[in-house]
C-alpha cells in the first residue's frame, strides 16, 4: 500500500502497512501535494480506524511538515498507555531468533501496548519468514578440485543430487523436462556446489558456435564451449534439442576425448570440464507441445547421462517469494494464494490433457507483478491464461 497522510487527535501522521519505518524517510502521497519524500520520527500505533495499518509522527526537526503548513504548530497525538512488556525469548537457532530480533526491536519501543502487540504480531511474524534463510545444505560429494567440497544456498532442486553424482564423476547430463522446471537453476545450483565456472551457450545451428573460427585476419574467435573445454568449467548447452543434428555429431569428441583439434590449435581437455545439456525433449524430436525441436544422433545422446527434471514446487515458491520480496511485495498471503493457484490450474490441465503450459515462470513472474500492486485477476490473465480460449480457461479453472 502507499503511505498516506492521515490525522490522528488533529495532527499530521503518516499511515502506513508496515510497522518496520520508525526513523526512516518514505514516499507518502496525498491529493493535494501527490507524492512527496517524507522523514519519520517514532511509531505511534496501529490505526485507530483502519486495520492492518500502522501510524507514524513526521520528524518535525528534519524539517517535515503536513499537507498544509498549520501541521507544524500542532500538538504531539495522544498514544496509548504504556505497559511493560516482557522480551520475546528464542527458544532455538534459526526462524526462531529471527522472529524474537523483529518483535525485541518493536517491544522496545517507549509508545507500546498489549493491543498494539497483538495488532503487529502477524506482520511481524510473516515478515520474519521472509528473512530468514535457511541454512545452507551442504553437498557431500568427492569432487575433484581445489576448492573441495561447497554448499549451495537457498532451496536446492529436487533432483541436484542425482546431477551432482554423474558431474562429480566426470559424466555429461542431458536433463529434460518441460519449459520452466528449474534446468538453468539446476546447472547453477552444480557449478556452485562443485566450485566451477559456469559457461552458457544455446542451441546451435553450426558446429562453429561450439568450437570458434579464425576470422579474415587469422585471428582465433573464441567461444563459452572452448573456454569451459580448456580451462575448466560446467557447460550448460541450453535448448539443446533444438540444435542441429549435425553440428553436435561434429563436436561428439569433445565431449569423450582427452584432446580436440579446434581452428588454431589442439587442446587438451581439462579434467574439470563437464557439460549439462537441456531441453524438453528426450531428443527424439518434436511432440505436440515442443513442435520445434529436434530428432538428434543417437551417438550424441549416447554420452550423456539422461535426468528427468519435472517441476519442483517448493523450489517454485521459494523463487516466487524472493522475487516477490525483491520487487517490494510485503502481502505474503496474497502470494501463497496466487503460488497455489497456478500449481492447481498446472495440475488440472495436466489431468485434463489440456494443451497449455503453465510452468514456475508463471509464479515467479506473476509475484513481480502483484509486488508492483498490479491487480491479481490482471496478473491471472497476463501470466497464467496467455490469450488462451475462453473455454479453455473455463476447463482448466473448472
């Protein structure tokens, strides 16, 4: 919501959804000055007239002043009576902490009550959540590098495990799955976690996207494929289905071989290098939601290791909230609400047969929107529907 001005006992406040601005300076808005940088002085309350909102005095010695210039003469609004209220207490590590530091920080306010307490607890417990990150799961894996053993952070896919013990040992990943179901996360998440670069290149039409050219001058173009070949490094070939048949058949030694003659030299391969091809497709050629891509040679697809990648909904809400949190969002019931819309609508059609995709994308996407205050039937429409039919909509949402 934006910060507004509003009168509390005849004085100028700022109202606001956020109980967390004491001391800060925030855009407020109003009809007749619109929109106007604002410095807060301490947290009065919870509105005596509207719920879920929190009030605010204006920090007269930094200069703020009301909508009109009596503001600055008026007397200090009534506040509550205070009452001694005992500090919150964690009883162990981790959301627990983080939620006592938000509720210690408001307790310890001079202006505060039973009742504002109570009015503050729920934001201050979902916003608590938002904060709080998990401790870092730690990949317990023999890899061969320097850097030894590392931990990812956040959510990690469902299936990194199973990518990290072909990598691990040198083995090349074809991972398919449908548009959306975390394959470019998943070669993130395995570079991290094996302490490698990470390289991206598409599909490709040439065998020369993959290994370079020398141009008019003789001089060498290098590519991401060379790069991760020779230094070391997971490659992640995305889209690779759509690629032509025989531009992979012309690099099938580079990914089995110790060494590779490109266009200015041979060279060695290093023992780092390992690539994670992806597409929607087992590589067979299209099917009727993949029409564009590509039947590829079987002894290309004889050196990868095959990973079947479908969505991963607890990875797809933990996107869509750090999303929805980067873009400013702060209604984490409204996003919970939208996340478990989409993941319905993606089931039923799949029950259904129905010919749509909604993938992840559509939440992480979809929680930028509804941060931005974008309306969530609008947001429905551009993310989830796409311009599909009426009455496919009315089937899926049936």
């Amino acid at each position: 919501m934006m910060n507004k001005w509003t009168r509390i006992d005849n004085v100028w406040c700022v109202m606001s959804s956020d109980p967390r601005l004491a001391h800060t300076e925030v855009m407020v808005w109003s009809k007749r000055k619109g929109e106007q940088s604002v410095p807060l002085a301490e947290f009065i309350g919870p509105h005596p007239k509207v719920d879920g909102r929190y009030v605010y005095a204006i920090d007269k010695a930094k200069g703020a002043k009301g909508p009109n210039a009596a503001a600055t003469t008026e007397p200090k609004p009534t506040v509550a009576p205070t009452a001694k209220v005992e500090p919150v207490v964690a009883t162990g590590a981790g959301a627990g902490d983080a939620l006592a530091a938000v509720l210690n920080d408001i307790l310890s306010k001079p202006q505060v009550d039973e009742v504002m307490v109570q009015g503050i607890a729920r934001a201050a417990v979902e916003q608590a959540l938002i904060d709080f990150k998990p401790e870092a799961m730690r990949v317990e894996i023999d890899v061969r590098t320097p850097a030894g053993l590392k931990s990812v952070e956040g959510v990690k896919h469902k299936v990194l495990s199973k990518v990290l013990d072909s990598l691990a040992v040198g083995n090349h990943v074809f991972l398919t799955g449908p548009a959306g179901s975390g394959k470019t996360t998943l070669g993130e998440q395995s570079a991290e976690a094996l302490g490698r670069a990470l390289y991206v290149t598409g599909a490709m039409l040439t065998k020369h996207e993959a290994i370079g050219y020398c141009d008019a001058n003789g001089n060498y173009v290098t590519t991401a494929t060379r790069q991760a070949y020779e230094t070391g490094g997971v490659l992640n070939w995305d889209e690779v289905d759509s690629s032509s048949a025989h531009a992979l058949v012309a690099v099938n030694a580079m990914l089995s071989n110790s060494r590779y003659t490109f266009p200015d030299k041979t060279v060695e391969r290093h023992p780092d290098f390992v690539v994670i091809a992806s597409g929607n497709t087992y590589g067979r050629g299209a099917d009727r939601e993949y029409v564009g891509r590509m039947q590829l040679d079987a002894s290309t697809l004889d050196r990868f290791d095959f990973i079947d990648c479908d969505y991963d909904e607890e990875l797809e809400l933990a996107l869509a909230s750090a999303n929805f949190e980067a873009f400013g969002g702060t209604d984490v019931a409204k996003l919970t609400k939208y996340v478990s819309m989409v993941q319905q609508y993606r089931a039923t059609a799949n029950d259904k047969k129905v010919k749509h995709v909604i993938s992840p994308r559509a939440s992480i996407n979809g929680a930028r929107l509804l941060a931005r205050g974008v309306v969530l039937s609008e947001v429905i429409d551009r993310c989830i529907w796409k311009g599909i039919p009426e009455d496919t909509r009315k089937q899926i949402a049936s």
